[in-house]
C-alpha cells in the first residue's frame, strides 16, 4: 500500500500511462503507413482497415500488443502483404478484371472478324491503339537502353 502511495506522489503511473500512449501512437502510425501501402489502390479498403485499426489499437489493446504488431509486420509484413493483395482483395473486386478482360477479348474478336463498330466502340479501338502504341514505344526504349543506344547524344 505504501508503495503505491509512493508511485502515486512520484506521478509514476502518469508517466507510465503517458509512454504507453506513445507506443500505441507510434504502432499505430507504423501500421498505417503500412495499410497505405498494401491498399493504396483501394482506397474504401484502407478506410476500413484504418478505422478497426484505430479503434482496436487505441481503445482496447495494451502495449504489449502494439508493439507485438510491430514486430509482427516488420517480420511477415511482405508474405502479408502479398496474402491480402492476391486473396481478399481479389474477392473484394468480385472478379472484375476478369470481367474486364474477358470485355477486351470480345472486343478484339469484333474488332478482328471486321464487325461494324458504333460510336463508343470506335473510341474504345482508339484508346486501344494509343496504348498499344505507347507500349511498343516503351519496350523499344527499353532495347536501346539494354544495347547501349545513344539517347539525345548523351
């Protein structure tokens, strides 16, 4: 009992409450750098990741968790990372570059068999050309790069 008086006259409690909320705040900055990175193309999933995060690391987890998760994402955080990109993710988008290719292979046949293109279609083919150009310009680049081409006389 006396030394719990005594820690609390020293104010020793305030500052180990104090260090524990530096902790959960340095995890808890780390951890979002980290959800930006592995969500950065979808964003509604970050926001979401973010707010359990948040609320988890703050209100309810003691320092020891948080600097669990620390290790714990410093350690793993790659095979994490790339476990969420190829598997929730994906099932989050609920298939929809597949759709999106199976789109372009339909459109490829049509554009192939020789089928009359409306107006949308026609800037569709459009935008595919541009980019398959720019894509062509690029790997050539990238053989003049690999064979020592000469760019702007440098």
């Amino acid at each position: 009992m006396v030394v719990l008086v005594a820690a609390d006259v020293f104010g020793l409690f305030d500052t180990i409450n104090d260090l524990s909320f530096v902790i959960k705040l340095i995890a808890f900055a780390y951890l979002t750098f980290y959800l930006y990175i592995t969500f950065a193309e979808n964003m509604p999933l970050f926001g979401l990741s973010e707010i359990i995060l948040g609320y988890l690391l703050m209100f309810h987890a003691p320092v020891i968790v948080s600097l669990g998760l620390i290790v714990l994402f410093v350690m793993f955080g790659g095979m994490l990372q790339m476990n969420l990109q190829m598997g929730l993710e994906q099932a989050v988008r609920g298939g929809q570059q597949i759709q999106e290719m199976e789109r372009q292979e339909a459109f490829q046949r049509k554009v192939q068999s020789g089928a009359a293109l409306n107006a949308q279609e026609q800037q569709m083919y459009a935008e595919m050309q541009a980019q398959q150009q720019m894509q062509q310009g690029y790997q050539n680049s990238m053989l003049q790069v690999r064979s020592g081409g000469n760019f702007g006389g440098y």
